[in-house]
C-alpha cells in the first residue's frame, strides 16, 4: 500500500484538470479546487489539512455539480495516499469512494470533457500505484476520447495531456504500437510541453 503515495506526487502531474475547457467554476468550487491542488505540494500535517479542506468545501456540492464530484473523488484518492503507511485499510477504502465519486461525476454529465479527463489520469495513477485496479472504467474515459472524436475537442497542452493517458492506458493494456502512435501525435502537435517529455521517454524505453 505504501505505493499509494505516489499518488500525491503524480497524480495530475500535467495539471490539465487546472485548465478546465469548460466555463469557470462556481467560487466554492474553485476554492476546494485550490486547495485539493495545494495540498498536494505540502507534507504532512498541513498537506492532510488542505485536502480535508477541499473535502470540506466540495462535499456540499456533489450532487449537483460534476466538476465538484470529481474533485472531491480525487481529493479521497489523495487523502488515501497521505494515509497509506500508516492506515492501509482506511486508504483502501477511501480509493474505492474515490473512484465512485469519479464515476458519480461522469454520470451526471457524460458529455463533459473534463470529468472524464479527471477520471481518466486519476484511474490510470490509482491503478498504476495501488492495488484498486480501474482499467476496465476508464476504458469508457479512452472510448469517449478516442472512439467518439471527442478529443478534437480539446485543444493544445489539454490535448497533450489527453493523449498522453491513452498512451498510458494502452501500454499498461499491452498494446504498444497503439501507446507509441499516441506519443508521437504528443510530439508532432506539442513539442516543449510535460506532455511531450514524458511521450518521449516512453517512446525511447520502448522503442529500443
């Protein structure tokens, strides 16, 4: 469990869910947005004060607002990484809420690029570090992106970013001329981006 931790660390590593395609957040929001944020660059005490926060602000706000229930799924995820040596059972339980946040989010709004977004880099960080396994839902994430062209929605880093987990999604899958053929439309389109550094260094590990 103690690879959960790595969850405060690269979880929205690309921030692409800072850089919301749709309208700006509610204030409320955007304030538990803040802190769900903040909280992943303390340590400690004040890291699980800012995520409490953010859970604090967002809860009121789930049932009426997608943007607001998939943060708040992401911020148990992460409160589940700040708890994972010391508490491996809660942490464990806090990543499946987690994820039925994530999922509660895309079924209020399954047209909304960002939660899917959102649920997509959180399933492939919990699933690449933990052992609650979400490939099979974020499948859903890769077919609206990719299968249904939503992607031509997104424009630049975000479209990056996007790519960037279908690459990841489908290396974990086994399908590596499909995770390579991602990361070098990430490299054509985006060439000084986090994006593009991290599709180039997978392209150069598996490419040997």
């Amino acid at each position: 469990m103690n690879k959960i931790i790595k969850i405060i660390v690269v979880l929205f590593v690309l921030n692409c869910v800072q850089k919301l395609t749709a309208q700006e957040p509610a204030p409320a929001i955007q304030q538990g947005i803040e802190y769900h944020n903040a909280s992943r660059l303390e340590n400690g005490k004040k890291s699980i004060e800012l995520v409490q926060k953010s859970l604090d602000t967002l809860k009121p706000l789930v049932e009426t607002d997608s943007i607001a229930c998939a943060y708040y799924g992401s911020a148990l995820t992460v409160y589940a990484g700040f708890i994972s040596e010391t508490n491996p059972i809660k942490s464990l339980s806090y990543l499946e809420e987690g994820g039925k946040y994530l999922d509660k989010a895309v079924a209020m709004d399954k047209k909304n690029s960002d939660v899917h977004l959102i649920r997509l880099e959180n399933g492939i960080e919990v699933s690449r570090s933990s052992p609650v396994k979400r490939y099979s839902v974020i499948a859903d994430d890769i077919k609206y992106f990719i299968d249904d062209k939503n992607i031509e929605r997104l424009e630049g880093e975000n479209k990056a970013e996007c790519l960037l987990y279908c690459a990841y999604f489908y290396c974990d899958s086994g399908d590596l001329d499909m995770a390579l053929d991602f990361c070098d439309q990430i490299i054509e389109q985006e060439s000084k981006t986090e994006a593009a550094r991290l599709a180039a260094k997978m392209l150069a590990k598996y490419s040997e």
